[in-house]
C-alpha cells in the first residue's frame, strides 16, 4: 500500500480553513459578550401612568368608608376633620391642600405613605409638583437617565357646610417618575 504525499497546497488549504473557523468563533463571542442598553422607559412610563392615574381617578370615598380608611394617613386626616369633599380624587384633594397653604406638609405626608403601596421605592423614584412648586420628592432625579413627567391640571370646590360652596384651581400638576 502506498502512502499519498500531503502537498504543500492541502497544507495551505486546511491552514486557511483553520483560520476561517477561529476568525468566525471570536466573532461570535464577540456578539453575544455584548449587550445593548436595554433601558427601562416603557417600565417607567407604566409606573408613571399608573401613579397619575390612581391619584387622577381614584376618588376618597373609594379608600375610605366614613373615617375607615385603608390608608393610615388618611384615616388620621379623616378623623382630624381635614378631608372638606369626600367626592374628590386624590389628585384634587392635593389641589385643596394646596388651595389651603399645606402648612403642615399633608400633601408630602400623604403622598409619602399613599407612594409606598404604587411602586418600589428601590427601583423607581417619584416627584409632584403643583404650580412648579416641589411638593414631595424621593432622591435620585439628577442621577437618573430615564425621566418621565406627566401633567395634569386639577381644580375642585368644597361646601362650607352653610350651603356656600367655594371654588379653587385651576393648578398645574406635574407628576415625574424615574429610575433609579
């Protein structure tokens, strides 16, 4: 039996095919090393929408039956006597507050505690603003590249009990939501 000699082009030929073959694997491994950003906007944009549209439609009286509430906050404001319209949505009610100076920071407070059950605090951060005055903030809104901001404008009345009826607003509300 005779052996073929190996020539110097089948030497050539599967050198090159060796190459082609380690060319095309740190190709692939470079691709699939890499990730694109992925960011995160649609989720912030449902977290926004969702925060303005509790605060936008939900209306006290759905939280609260008489003065039970299943909010604390408002229980305490219910029973302190500092809810005027039981008819009015949680975006209106801060429009009242606001309407009444907020001396003592209800609309942070509520807001705060209402804030905890709408989103993770450790994911996304939250901002509201009336008039473009900041009313309650979480950190993190300079550091965040995925900011989403939401307006609406509120106005309301409440009854005075003697049949006078007063009238506030409009304000400009702005909601922003983040990342962090």
């Amino acid at each position: 039996m005779r052996r073929k000699k190996i020539t110097n082009k089948a030497y050539i030929f599967m050198m090159d095919g060796m190459f082609a073959i380690v060319v095309l694997v740190i190709g692939l491994l470079i691709i699939m090393s890499t990730k694109p950003y992925a960011t995160n906007e649609i989720q912030v944009s449902m977290v926004s929408e969702n925060v303005v549209g509790l605060l936008s439609q939900v209306k006290i009286i759905d939280l609260c039956d008489g003065c039970k509430c299943t909010n604390a906050k408002l229980k305490e404001l219910c029973q302190n006597s500092e809810i005027k319209n039981n008819e009015s949505t949680l975006l209106g009610y801060f429009g009242e507050l606001y309407s009444f100076g907020d001396k003592n920071h209800m609309i942070t407070d509520l807001f705060s505690n209402l804030s905890n059950d709408l989103y993770r605090k450790d994911l996304y951060g939250s901002e509201i603003k009336i008039q473009n005055i900041t009313l309650y903030s979480d950190s993190g809104i300079g550091t965040s590249r995925n900011l989403i901001s939401r307006k609406k404008m509120v106005f309301g009345y409440y009854e005075q009990g003697n049949g006078i009826v007063e009238f506030w607003g409009p304000y400009n509300v702005e909601v922003n939501t983040w990342e962090k």
